[in-house]
C-alpha cells in the first residue's frame, strides 16, 4: 500500500500557465521526491495595458511517502 501526501503551491510565469505548472513540479521536485501528479486548482493572471504580463497557478502536487 502506498501513502500518499498533497502539497500546494503558487507558481507563475510570463509566458503561459503550462510554464507555470512545469515551473513548480520542477522547484517542488527539488525537495520532494517521488512526485506522482499534479492538478491544477486554479488559474489566473496580472494584466497590465490592456496585455497579460503574468500567469499564475495554484497546484496541487501529490507525492508517494516512503
């Protein structure tokens, strides 16, 4: 039996929301290992004259515990 742990984390990026996503499995997996999924929770962005200068997610990753 696996036990599994979900952590959350706030990430951004100013080239798209997938780059965020990919930006924060890879700054978690530095610190955890066995990283199983990701989900995305929620999605949003900074506009600034009338562009969408920044993506931010809120994920949530989920882990195997050894």
């Amino acid at each position: 039996m696996a036990i599994l742990k979900v952590i959350e984390i706030l990430a951004n990026s100013e080239k798209s929301w997938e780059d965020a996503t990919k930006k924060a499995v890879k700054h978690a997996s530095k610190s955890v290992k066995n990283i199983r999924s990701v989900y995305v929770e929620d999605q949003s962005a900074v506009v600034k004259d009338g562009e969408v200068v920044d993506f931010r997610v809120n994920v949530k990753i989920t882990f195997e515990v050894n």
